[in-house]
C-alpha cells in the first residue's frame, strides 16, 4: 500500500512478530476514535524466527484467521499498515528545505532514492 495514496480512512494496523498477530482497526464514532476490530493470534513456535518468515503457508493461514476471526467487531477494510522488527528496519533523517514541491511529493522522491518503491 502506498501510505501516500492510501484510500481508506481506517486501514487495518498489522503486528506480526515471532509469536503473534495482532490487527486492530479503528472507527470515527462521532468526534471520538474507537475500535472497529481488534483480533490476537498466538503462532506455533517455528512459522517465524527471528523475524524470518520459515512458513509462508501457515502464516498466511493464520493471518487469514486474524482478518476472518477477530476478537471483537468486524474488519472492513482492504489497506493495512504493517509494522515491521526493529531489527529490520532503518532510521533516515531527512531535512526538508522550503521549497514550491509539495511535501508527498518530496518524501516520496526521497524514498524513491532509499527504498525500491513505485
């Protein structure tokens, strides 16, 4: 998903670690933000380790139960944004100078020379 671009307001908020998934989705209830869905599944141990997937198959199984089986409410959205390990991922500071471009438009050109996106 481009965060960018995204075209649902409330996308599904994804954490996969070793040992879990865990989905939330968020509402507009009025002027108040409140929970859409929420879903938590424990994995077996060795579908993931040390933040390397080893079993697409049932992880993808198990994700698919998140979506379909949550907790509480009912997830409706197609967007999700995916929390990634620490352990994969990266800092960059990036100074943004005053300029006519648009800020979208100047963080996705700096992406662009970072991260293979289109």
């Amino acid at each position: 998903m481009n965060i960018l671009h995204a075209t649902s307001k409330y996308p599904v908020g994804i954490d996969i670690s070793d040992s879990t998934i865990k989905l939330a989705q968020l509402k507009r209830a009025g002027h108040r933000i409140t929970i859409q869905a929420i879903s938590r599944i424990k994995l077996p141990e060795g579908i993931i380790q040390l933040g390397i997937i080893k079993n697409h198959d049932e992880l993808t199984a198990y994700l698919i139960k998140a979506v379909e089986q949550p907790i509480a409410g009912k997830i409706t959205s197609r967007e999700a944004i995916i929390c990634l390990p620490e352990t994969k991922t990266f800092t960059k500071l990036i100074k943004v100078k005053n300029s006519d471009q648009k800020i979208n438009d100047f963080i996705l050109d700096e992406l662009k020379k970072i991260y293979p996106i289109n």
